[in-house]
C-alpha cells in the first residue's frame, strides 16, 4: 500500500476533560451532599440544576434525569402506560436498549427496516407493522440522524399512536426547526461514556406535558410524587435517580459542548463531500430538513467490488492498523441470540412477534442486513480533528482501493 499514515497525526482521545470537570466532583465530595435528594427538599443541586440547564439546552419544557439511557426509555414507556401484550415498533438498527426496555415493560418490541440513505427507520414501512396490538413507536435517530419525524408523527396520529424518540446518539439534533425529543410525546438521551455528552454513565426523558413528567419522575424516584413525603409511595416506581456525581460532570461537559457540536457538524459536512467523491464509497445521509446533527458516529457504506473484494472485517482491520479510530457497529436486532432465540421475559407471549427463529431471516429485513454487512463506523471524536487528521483519513481509505 503506498499511502502511510503521518505518524504525526494523532486524533482526539475521549473523553476530552479539564479542571472544571474536576472542581465540580470536589465540590461534590466536600459538600457531603451526594444525592440529590427530593423536589422541595433538596440535598445536592447538581441534578436539579443539570434538568434546567438540559431542558434549557434541548429546548425543552421538562427534564427529568435518570441513571441511563436505558431506563429513560423504560421510564417513559411505562409513565405511557405500555404494558402486557403492547406492541411498540422499535427501528432493527440500533443498540439493543432500545428493544430491551420495551421488555421489560412486558411489552413487544416489533422492528422495522431502515431507509437505505439515511440508516434510520423507515417510515413508509411503519404502517405495515401496526395491529390492533401497537401502542407506540420509539424513534431511533441513530447516529443523531433524525428520523423523518413529521411523516412519523402524521401515521402515529392517524393510528392514535404515542411517540418515543430515542436521541440516545442526538443530542442537539434540529431536524425542521425543532430539536429532536420534542416531536413526539418524549425524547430520552443516553450519557454513557463515548456519548457525545457524556458523565460516564447517565440518561434523562425530556418532554412537553408535566402531567406526564410528574409520572416519569414518579416511576423514577420509587412512585413518589412532586414535592410529596418522602416515604409516601403513591404509586409503582423504582430507583432510576441520577447521582450527584454524573450531574456534577454532565454540567461542565454541557458546557463544552455546543463548541464541539458545531465543530462535528462543520467537519462531518466536510469530510462527507470528501469521502463521497470515492467511487465505492457513500456516506450516511442527512434526513431532508436536518440543519444539526450529532455525529454521535459517523458511518460510511462501501461497495466492496470496488475495494477489491474487501470484506468488512477486512476494512476495518485496515483502517485499525493505520492508526485510524473506529467504532463498531451495532448488529441488527433481528438478529441478537436474545430475540433469534426467543431468550426473554417468562410468560409473555411473543408469537405475534415479527422476528424469532425463522422470522428473524435477513431476508425479512433486507436493507438493515446489506447494510450491516458492508459499513464501518467511526467515532464522534474524529470529528474533533483537525483537517490535516481528516483528509489523511480520506487519502488512506483512496489508497486501499490499490491492489496489494
């Protein structure tokens, strides 16, 4: 391979920190308030203050913060009151989270294939999947690429249908003028440690009625309600509250961040029109109407005839050895061994499923496989690098278009 990699260039690691990170943890520990307590009866004030500043930021009416992106969008489907035998259609492409908290509602989560250019779901294929059974649908803006939100929201109108966003990979996604969490009914975040903003672990559920806010922090916070006694329990909840400890470093991190978040959009739009110029190569596409992007990931799609027969694992170990920083990518849902083989919640009834055993074929689910088995990914700090960083990453992937 001619090309070599400037051993020079050395690309952003993450997460990318500073003394203010620092302060607000010590601040934290010498307080001797480690939690936050409840409303009207504070202990810390980092939660309380982070569900403003995020609310303020995703411009949102209420935020509630919770422990993880996963029990953010439990905490909403069950503040919704999705339960036993419920469908949700759920996008195939995207971490298992997204399904697995509609199990653990004893609902059933039901996939949809994804649009080939925008690698998120496909909202002409929704209808098709709904039943007398379908109770909402969970959005996935995968990769911060907002789902066609305005098309989904007219179908889940038509079927009175309530609407879950999972901005998981989209903080500060704007997709028609409207930050995305706030067409649907929720949106929920994830702040696990390679998310865009992260306090290592970490989620929250913003929305626009506080009536269904009330439900979301009182399933969150062991069923109790608004400025109520602390041990009077109105209804079911669970302990899903936020620490003192990730809101301290989530408040510094959403301080950094709109900084970085144009910073990723400035490059990714950059590095797109570049890599796209490769024949073989296509990068996703931004949905129609999308002004902000996340950049949670950024993939790439490529013909492997056109990269001499090269498969994905072989492009992947490539771009590894030349120092190149990627990321994983998530398998289809279809095809996880707890769906493929049924492997979930004792008693509820998954037969009317649209995946186990051979429902779970790629064939049923054709763009997501073909996809899935021709794209690579990379990190969302890439798009902290300098040009020099990005055009090498372009000039290597040309290069691996020579035969070796």
């Amino acid at each position: 391979m001619s090309f070599k990699l400037n051993e020079k260039i050395k690309f952003p690691k993450w997460p990318i920190y500073d003394e203010n990170e620092i302060k607000y943890l010590t601040d934290v520990i010498k307080s001797g308030k480690w939690w936050c307590g409840f409303p009207g009866m504070h202990e810390g004030e980092h939660v309380w203050s982070f569900q403003e500043e995020f609310a303020k930021f995703q411009e949102a009416s209420h935020c509630i913060a919770v422990f993880n992106g996963t029990v953010a969008i439990e905490s909403a489907l069950m503040a919704l009151d999705i339960g036993l035998g419920d469908e949700v259609i759920v996008s195939d492409y995207t971490f298992v989270a997204s399904a697995s908290a509609v199990v653990a509602t004893n609902a059933v989560p039901i996939f949809c294939d994804i649009d080939r250019e925008t690698l998120v779901m496909d909202v002409n294929k929704i209808e098709n999947l709904i039943t007398k059974n379908t109770k909402a649908i969970i959005a996935v803006h995968l990769a911060g690429n907002p789902v066609e939100m305005d098309a989904l929201m007219e179908i889940a109108n038509k079927f009175n249908l309530h609407v879950i966003e999972d901005c998981a990979h989209a903080h500060g996604s704007r997709y028609k003028g409207k930050r995305v969490g706030n067409w649907g009914d929720a949106g929920t975040f994830s702040f696990q440690a390679s998310k865009v903003l992260t306090g290592g672990e970490g989620g929250a559920v913003i929305c626009k009625s506080k009536d269904l806010a009330d439900k979301i922090y009182s399933y969150s916070d062991c069923g109790r309600i608004i400025n109520g006694y602390g041990y009077k329990h109105d209804t079911y909840g669970t302990n899903y509250r936020m620490s003192e400890y990730q809101a301290a470093v989530l408040r510094a991190q959403l301080q950094k961040f709109p900084t970085q978040h144009e910073l990723r959009n400035k490059n990714a739009n950059y590095l797109t029109k570049q890599l796209n110029q490769i024949d073989g190569i296509k990068v996703m596409k931004p949905t129609p109407g999308t002004t902000e992007l996340g950049w949670y990931i950024y993939p790439i799609v490529f013909e492997p005839e056109k990269f001499n027969g090269l498969t994905k694992s072989q492009f992947y170990k490539k771009l590894k050895y030349a120092g190149i920083p990627t990321d994983d990518n998530y398998p289809p849902l279809h095809n996880l061994d707890c769906f493929k083989n049924i492997k979930l919640r004792k008693g509820i009834n998954y037969s009317n499923s649209n995946w186990g055993g051979t429902k779970s074929d790629n064939n049923n689910f054709p763009v997501v496989s073909d996809i899935y088995d021709n794209s690579v990914e990379f990190p969302h700090e890439v798009l902290l690098a300098n040009k020099d960083e990005l055009d090498n990453i372009v000039k290597f992937i040309k290069s691996m278009k020579e035969t070796n």
